[in-house]
C-alpha cells in the first residue's frame, strides 16, 4: 500500500498545487507510532494554513490513514473547483 500512497498523494498534491496555483501550500504525513506496550498506531496529518486546515487523526492501520488523507485531498479540491467557477461567474 505504501507505493499506492505516494501514487495517489502525489497525483493529488500535483492537482490541488495546479488548481490553487501554487498560493496555497499543502503539508500531508503519516507517522507511526508505537507506545511501550501497546499496538501500533498510524497518525495522519494533513495542514493547508491558507484554507484554516490543521488536522491530525490516529488511526489503527496505515490503510486507514492514507484513505483519510486521500478523502480530505479530494474534498478540499472539489472545493476549490466550484469556488473559482464561482467566481469566473462573478467576474464574466
């Protein structure tokens, strides 16, 4: 899964960094973690300060994770979409 991740991660950093025109940095992550006596966790982070988006969510597989980030990705670039078709509307 890990090569499906950086595939699909870079194919939608690459999307959103065209769709924003490179204005609106995005920083995404996933970190393991492995607390003395516990199982493993997987934390995934996604942060954009231009759209106010800071977040962190554990997760109990990497799978889990990389469908979070992947989904935030995705939403936040159907966002940006209708918001300049929006505004290509106002300015026409």
């Amino acid at each position: 899964m890990q090569a499906n991740f950086e595939s699909t991660i870079t194919q939608l950093t690459k999307r959103w960094k065209e769709i924003t025109k490179g204005k609106k940095p995005l920083y995404v992550e996933i970190m393991a973690y492995w607390p003395k006596g516990q199982d493993g966790e997987y934390r995934g982070y996604i942060i954009c300060y231009a759209n106010n988006i800071n977040h962190a969510v554990t997760f109990k597989n990497f799978d889990e994770a990389v469908e979070w980030i992947a989904s935030k990705i995705t939403a936040m670039i159907e966002n940006e979409f209708y918001e300049r078709q929006e505004e290509n509307k106002e300015n026409a």
